[in-house]
C-alpha cells in the first residue's frame, strides 16, 4: 500500500492568498454612499471611537483601534462580553462605536447595544451579513462579506477577517487625509518607533551649514579646491558663480578620474572640472528622502541650496545614518 501523497504547501498558499486578495477586491464594487457616511460619522466624533468585537472579529477590531488611535484619531478597543460585566462604562456621549460582526448575530455585541441606544451613540457595523439583526439597529452599516473563505472547510474566519481589516484601513486613512495629518503629526503619535524617527527628521536638522560648507568660486585654481575639500573633510565642494549660485559639484571621485586622463591639471579652474546640475535637495524635506535620493544616484551628498539657488548647507550619508533614519 503506496504512502498518501503530501500535500503541496506552495499550492496551499497560493489558493489562499488568491482568496484574500480577491476578497478584499471585491469590497471595490461595494463602495458606495454608505462609506463616505461611515467617514464623515468618523470624522464627526467629538468624544472616541470605540471598536468592538467577539473572537477573530474582536482581534480584527483591535488592530483597527490601533490603526486608528496612530493616525489621528482617539479609539480604543471594548471587548463586549467585558462591556455587560462594567467596561460599557468607558462610553460617553459623543462617542462613535465601530462594531464588527461577520454573522451579525454575535450575542455578546448584541447585548451591549441596548446601553449605547440608551446614550445615543451611534454605531458603524462592518459586516458579511447587511440584513442581520445587528444590522438593523445600527446607523451605518457597511457590507464587507465574502464568497468563501480561505478556510478548505470554509469555516475558519480567514477571508471574511482580512476584508475586514482592509475596510478598517480604508477608514482610518480616509479619516487621516481628511484631517490633513502631517509627517511630524505622525511622528508625534511614534515618538520611539522607527517609523517616528524616519517621519521626525527633517534635512534642516541634520545638515551641515556655515563654514562647514565646502565652496569654492567657479575661478578657484583647481590646487585651492583640493585644499577646500582636503580642509572641510565632505570628499567634496561646491562651485559657485559671482552671484554666489550654485554652478556645479567637485568631489574626490572627479579629481581622481581628471588625474588618471593624463591631462594637465595645475591651469585648470572648479568652472572647467566641476559636475553640472548636482543633486540638490530642500532644507524642509525629509531626511529619509535625502538618504533615497542619495541611495538610488550612489553618491554621498546632497547640496542644500534657497529659492536663489545659493548653497546654503550640505547633508552627508553618514549624517543621515547617525540619526538613524534607517
């Protein structure tokens, strides 16, 4: 008797993202007036809002509070069998509930309505069933049921609950461009995280300025350049026209490469060696994004420069690194 064959894992994967992501697809159709109502419900709140849900939905609700509370906006998580032994006490008029129920049958949710009616909080249900009994007595309901789940038995919440994760996200972002929620916003709400320190830093906070800066005027004999670059330590300097513009770059590699043609050098001046249109970058953005400019052109410095176009700092690779940007 030949051995059972085992199953192919890969396939097993791969019916399940298909099923995941086709679920979370299939919410597009579903976008209607009712989302834009769940928003501006969101959007209205003057207390918090509280997420609720039994099981695999009271997980999904969870990360949906989380999601909410780091982008703007004050949620938090009730669990609803805590709720009717005393948690119910955590709501407040002018509160907003986002209930999650895939059969909207869930008892324990259902039991909890009777006191949030009571206080005139109003509630946004995402779930698989509109009809349900929980649907009728919530003011906005969104339909985020799926054809089967990932389960083989078609059982365990797998497809239903990344719906629903993806129609909390959908929320909280829509709720985060509205509110116009800015880098350091963001960075204010992760002051530890990695994510924090990416959105916090700023190239005005790490550049280089003054006499720190490298430059030289487009006439400097090409002998004082290299003591420039040799004193400020950058690996290059900027070159500068009479009105103080920026003309161009030198850095090591070029000097290399000119000495290596054979050509004669000592008659030269930073107009005839320098690079034209460097890579330059604004004082106001972010240093994450001075590191992938730098990262995706392979090179280690970035050129500050006003409206004028006048060098006014210089931020370095390792600058950026130093701050833990990444």
């Amino acid at each position: 008797m030949s051995a059972e064959r085992a199953p192919d894992v890969r396939k097993i994967a791969e019916r399940v993202f298909r099923l995941e992501a086709d679920a979370i697809l299939g919410l597009i159709p579903k976008l209607d007036e009712r989302f834009e109502e769940a928003v501006e419900v969101l959007r209205g709140c003057g207390g918090r809002v509280i997420v609720t849900g039994m099981g695999k939905s009271g997980l999904i609700g969870r990360k949906i509070a989380a999601t909410l509370a780091s982008t703007g906006t004050p949620a938090y998580f009730l669990h609803p069998a805590e709720g009717v032994h005393g948690d119910l006490g955590m709501v407040a008029r002018g509160d907003v509930v986002v209930a999650l129920s895939n059969s909207g049958e869930t008892d324990e949710v259902l039991a909890i309505l009777p006191l949030l009616k009571r206080l005139g909080v109003p509630i946004v249900l995402l779930t698989g069933n509109p009809g349900s009994a929980l649907a009728r007595q919530c003011e906005v309901v969104l339909d985020v049921g799926v054809p089967e789940e990932a389960c083989p038995m078609n059982l365990a919440p797998t497809s239903s609950t990344t719906a629903a994760l993806a129609a909390g996200d959908a929320l909280a972002l829509a709720l985060l461009e509205l509110r116009g929620l800015r880098p350091e916003d963001y960075a204010a709400l992760h002051p530890r995280g990695a994510l924090g320190w990416r959105s916090l830093f700023r190239v005005a906070d790490l550049m280089l300025t003054g006499d720190a800066v490298p430059i030289v005027p487009d006439t400097t004999p090409l002998r004082e350049v290299i003591v420039e670059i040799t004193q400020k330590r950058k690996g290059m300097t900027t070159v500068v026209d009479r009105e103080g513009r920026l003309l161009g770059v030198i850095t090591d590699g070029d000097l290399r490469r000119l000495h290596l043609s054979g050509g004669p050098i000592e008659s030269l001046t930073a107009a005839q060696v320098a690079s034209r249109e460097p890579k330059v970058i604004r004082a106001e953005d972010l240093a994450a994004k001075a590191l992938e400019v730098m990262e995706t052109w392979q090179i280690t410095s970035l050129v500050i420069v006003d409206q004028a176009r006048r060098p006014v700092g210089l931020i370095h690779m390792h600058d950026v690194l130093r701050a833990k940007i990444v």
